[in-house]
C-alpha cells in the first residue's frame, strides 16, 4: 500500500522509507498463502511439479469439512468403543474390489515398502531388471527393496524377460515377485515381458506371492480416451496378482495416498505391520479419499473427478473457449497477428501412460519480432500465476487443463503481459484495428 514516492525511495538505501518498504515486503512474503494457486495451462492433466490431482468438489468440501470440526475418525458411534479408521472406506472398497481386502497408506512407494516389509522381509524378491525403475526425485525400486528388508534378485534383462528367467531364480529363499509397471517409460522394438497371468501361476505353484506394483492406479478404462499403457486395477487383480500397489491422487484423481489391495490373508499382514502406523493417513485425506471413491461406486466419475473430466475433453470443446479468449484479446489489443489456434498433444502426466496422448488445440502466441519468452516469464511470476510452455519461440497454451471458470483470468493475465511488453492498442495499424472490428 505504498505511494509511488515511498517506492522511489527504497533505492535510497538505509532511509526509513526503504526499511519500512522492505519490511512489509518481507512480512507479506513470509505469511502468504503457500504453497500458492497456480493455474495450469500445460496440457499435463496430473502434473506432479503442480500438485497432481485435483479433488473433486465434494472431496475438496469434505476435507474443509472434517477439517473445521471432530469427527468419528477411529470412534465406532454405535458401539460407543474405539473403531478402525479405515473402516470408513471399507464399503465403497468392497464394491470397487469385491472378495478383495486392502489398507491405504500416504503414498504408493509407501505402500510397495510396506507390502515387501510385511510379505518378504529378510527373503529374496525377483524382480526383472526391465522394471528396476527410478520414479521422480531419484526415487529407485532397488532403494525401496533395501530400506523393506528384502534381498532383490534381478531376473532376465533390460529389454527381455521371460517366464523361464524367474522360474530358475526361485529357491527356498524367495519370499515374492515382484512386477514393477513401467508407467513413465516405454521399451519398443526387440522387448518381451512376462503377463501378470503367467507370473501369477508360477508364483502360485512356487507358494509365494506376487506383488503388483501398478503405479497410476486407473479404477476404469481409460483406452478410449488414448490410455491404453494404464488398465484398470480390477483387471490386474483379475489376472491374479496376490496383491496390487497403486496411487490415489494420479489417475484415480484423489489425495495423495497408496493403496495395497489383494487377499485378505496377505493385507491383514500389511495391516498388522508397524509401519502401517507410520505412514498412516490423517483424517483430512481419509475424507477426501472417501468421496473421490464414492463418486465411482455412483457411477459419476467422469462427471465429478477433475482428472477423468480433462482427459474426456475433446479438441472441439477446447478450441471453442480457446477462439473466445483470442478474438477477446485481439479486440483488446487491437492487434489480431499475435495469436493462431493450432493442433497439440496433452498427456495424462503423472508418470502415467507414457505414449498416451490426447488430441488438443492450442492457443500460441508470439511478440513480434522477437522470442516469446518474457510471455511465459510475465504470465509465471505474475499474479495468479500461470504455467505454460514455450515452444520454437512460441507460447504455447491448452486449456485443458485450465479450469472453465479460470478462462477469464488467462484473458486477462494475457492482456496484462502484452501490454507490459509494449503491445496494445496505440500501436496497432488502421487496417489490423478495421479487421478486428469486422
């Protein structure tokens, strides 16, 4: 709330003006909101750098919720005795998983570590050497496999392994298999893997179990939509894997958390581990995890979850919204060169599905003249921020993965960039200004 003179006077170092205008930057800095909304206009539907998933209304407003009050979180109300808290999503699991039990943890490395703690700890894991991957931050399934206890024991080899390669590792020290989905990569050319099938039979007659690793944790067949690299969990648990790991805030679209859902026999292991406790979920995630499940046990995922509604998006409907905001701005501007719509990829992100990819229409824009870089840097430091992508000198925009009601602040952040780079209507020619009225 300072005066443009008490702004000038902070280049006068050590006057009282400068301390106070510091000062209060400073303060203002330190209590904002953070992490700070963002808006998204990548393309990337779970962009992990930006908060993955996002909750759908009536999880957001059960976490607000649960958040402002008590609740029954491991209270039986009937009983009047202490409860469980899982058991507040034992229902809608039952219906999603039927003859399946599970436990949710905070995370899915979580739940790999605890499943390979609980089930094999001190005993060998096979795992192929195709599928020793490394998830985000240097994050290494032989790193999780160490801090778990279990001995890894590499099988096959980067681009092919076979049934053969895990049977002859099986000895009197093998306490699981381990099948690891390679969901942020993809072999092609000469590549063989063994099917979950195959893996699940040997492993039954070898009296061991196989764990599945299934990362972005899809609840419904996403192919249609161009994911056909990430199938649904009940399939793979069809296909009969002992136990199957997967996240609850990528593909699913819920918070973040891991769930580890098989026989009963093996999660009543991982639910009497102590790491179980550790990595617990607090009663805010549970909340809002229970009403993203809740909208599939309904039938209205794709209706209410922001993940499944982005990627169901069809290029038309974004190149409607995105013709709105640029023939806005080039009426604004008094310039109509600046912006073309042209034809892009989203991707699902997350380390999900990746040679999936969804048809869109993107917004690029351009300065005249020059690289577009300042676009890009204005629209990310400014406020709200947004997060684009430059490309061969251009900025690139898709709203798919912008909100409907945040277009109005993309037109106006973009207005806001141009015009800061000399761009606006003073400078436009006659015949640019008569073509945008007409």
């Amino acid at each position: 709330g300072l005066g443009r003179l008490d702004r000038l006077a902070v280049h006068r170092a050590g006057t009282p003006a400068a301390i106070a205008w510091t000062s209060a930057a400073a303060a203002r800095a330190l209590t904002e909101l953070r992490p700070q909304p963002v808006i998204n206009a990548t393309g990337v539907v779970v962009h992990t750098n930006l908060g993955r998933a996002l909750l759908s209304e009536r999880a957001a407003e059960a976490l607000a919720r649960t958040a402002r009050g008590y609740v029954d979180l491991e209270y039986d109300l009937d009983a009047g005795l202490r409860g469980r808290r899982l058991d507040h999503l034992t229902p809608l699991v039952a219906r999603l998983f039927p003859g399946h039990s599970f436990t949710v943890v905070n995370n899915n490395a979580a739940a790999v570590l605890l499943a390979l703690r609980a089930l094999a700890r001190d005993r060998e894991v096979l795992v192929s050497r195709g599928e020793l991957v490394e998830i985000g931050g240097s994050f290494r399934v032989p790193d999780i496999l160490s801090v778990s206890g279990a001995r890894l024991v590499e099988v096959g080899t980067t681009n092919r392994t076979r049934l053969s390669d895990y049977s002859g590792a099986i000895s009197k020290r093998s306490g699981a298999i381990l099948k690891v989905h390679t969901s942020n990569f993809k072999i092609v050319g000469f590549a063989e893997e063994v099917a979950v099938r195959d893996l699940a039979g040997l492993a039954r007659r070898s009296g061991i179990p196989l764990i599945v690793d299934w990362g972005s944790g899809d609840l419904v067949d996403l192919g249609p939509l161009g994911i056909d690299d990430d199938w649904p969990v009940s399939r793979v648990l069809a296909d009969g894997a002992d136990l199957v790991t997967f996240s609850g805030d990528k593909l699913l679209g819920g918070p973040q958390s891991g769930f580890a859902v098989g026989g009963r026999t093996w999660i009543e292991r991982l639910r009497r581990d102590p790491l179980q406790r550790v990595c617990r979920l607090d009663r805010l995630r549970l909340a809002a995890l229970g009403q993203t499940l809740s909208a599939y046990v309904r039938g209205r995922a794709f209706e209410e979850i922001p993940t499944l509604r982005m990627l169901a998006l069809g290029p038309e409907a974004i190149e409607a919204r995105a013709l709105a905001i640029v023939s806005e701005l080039a009426k604004r501007l008094g310039r109509d060169d600046l912006f073309r719509i042209i034809d892009g990829i989203s991707r699902s992100g997350g380390g999900s599905s990746p040679t999936g990819e969804r048809p869109t229409r993107l917004i690029r824009a351009r300065l005249p003249g020059r690289d577009s870089a300042p676009l890009e840097r204005g629209l990310r430091t400014g406020m709200p921020p947004i997060v684009g992508r430059l490309a061969n000198g251009a900025l690139l925009l898709d709203l798919r993965t912008v909100l409907p009601d945040q277009d109005a602040v993309v037109l106006m952040r973009l207005e806001q960039v141009f015009r800061s780079n000399g761009i606006g209507e003073s400078e436009a020619s006659p015949a640019a200004r008569q073509r945008v009225k007409r």
